[in-house]
C-alpha cells in the first residue's frame, strides 16, 4: 500500500482526530492576534489613545483583558489620567470594580489618589464601589486625602464614602490627611464628621 494510501485510510477512518488538529492548525494564529491586540488595548489606554482603543474593542479586544501583572485597560487609563479613555472603555462595558491582585487597588483609588476627579465621577456613576478596601484596608477617600485631593474627598463623601473607616492600622482617611500635612483636606474630613 502507498504511503498516500495509507494516510487516507487513516485519516478517513478517525475523521474527529482529523478536524481536532485542523482546528488546532487554523486557530493558533487567531490566539496570538488576540494577545496581540488585547496587550495593544492595554498600551493604547495606558498612552491615553482614546480612537486606537475605540479601534481595537471593534476588532475584538476584550475590554476586560488583564496584563501580566492585573491591570486592566480602565485602571491603566484612570491612573494615567484620560478621561475620554476612561469613559470609552466603561461605555464598552469595563468593569471599574476590578482589583489587583497583588494590592487590591482599583481604577477609582488610582484616580483618587492622582487628583483626577472627573475620572471619579465616571467610575462612581458606572458602579464602582466607593467604599472597597484594598489589601492594606485602605479605601479611594484615604487615597485621596493621602493625596491632598480636596476635590476628590469632596465627590467620595459626596457619593456616600464612609468618613470613619479605618485601615488594617487603625488609620482613618483624617489621620492620613493629618500625617501628610493637608490641612484644607483635613478641615473637609472634619467639616463633615470625621473622628
């Protein structure tokens, strides 16, 4: 029997043996292009990219993809900054409750933390939870306040931000204030019930 023969035989006789490794053929370089462009999506909200990563969801990138470290495209662009970007990927479904893995930090404690109100605004109005901890037990007002955000702290408390929660020491957002000197933030905190 030839070697073509017998390669046939075989190939008709286990028919799901061969559309299995024809699957495998011809999807293979479809996961590498999704890698491709779900790390691309990443960059391109992280650089504040806001049309290449409107361009990228539409190819297929998933809103939600991490990187290797945890960080979503949300929490890249609310760190960075970009509004637009921000608003975009919520738009698209992200989801701005995602915490990191190694810290538990969120979108809306990196936007607290860098001032960046308007990013606060979108994230709160989208479901991110005002009050979640992260692994140290710190919230996005002690952020804030850590910061000398007044704006911020101003929005949180607005959103109904627990003034008197405390972290795994005890800290509470007015001590954060207190121990870094921002005392606009600290007349807010206690203008509105801080202990």
């Amino acid at each position: 029997m030839s070697r073509l023969r017998r390669l046939t035989v075989r190939t008709i006789e286990n028919p799901m043996r061969t559309i299995f490794l024809l699957l495998i053929i011809l999807l293979t370089p479809l996961a590498g292009a999704a890698q491709d462009i779900n790390r691309n999506l990443i960059d391109a909200a992280f650089e504040g990219k806001t049309r290449t990563v409107e361009a990228l969801l539409a190819e297929g990138a998933d809103v939600n993809v991490k990187d290797g470290m945890g960080f979503t495209a949300l929490s890249m662009a609310a760190r960075k900054g970009h509004a637009e970007t921000v608003k975009l990927l919520l738009a698209k479904g992200a989801d701005p409750n995602v915490k990191l893995p190694t810290s538990g930090t969120t979108a809306l404690m990196y936007a607290a933390l860098n001032g960046h109100n308007d990013i606060v605004v979108a994230l709160l109005d989208k479901g991110a939870d005002v009050n979640t901890k992260d692994k140290r037990g710190i919230t996005s007002l002690m952020y804030a306040a850590y910061g000398g955000r007044s704006q911020v702290v101003q929005t949180l408390l607005a959103k109904g931000a627990e003034i008197n929660m405390k972290d795994i020491e005890g800290l509470t957002a007015l001590e954060y204030a207190e121990t870094t000197h921002h005392d606009e933030v600290g007349r807010i905190l206690k203008k509105a019930g801080a202990k």
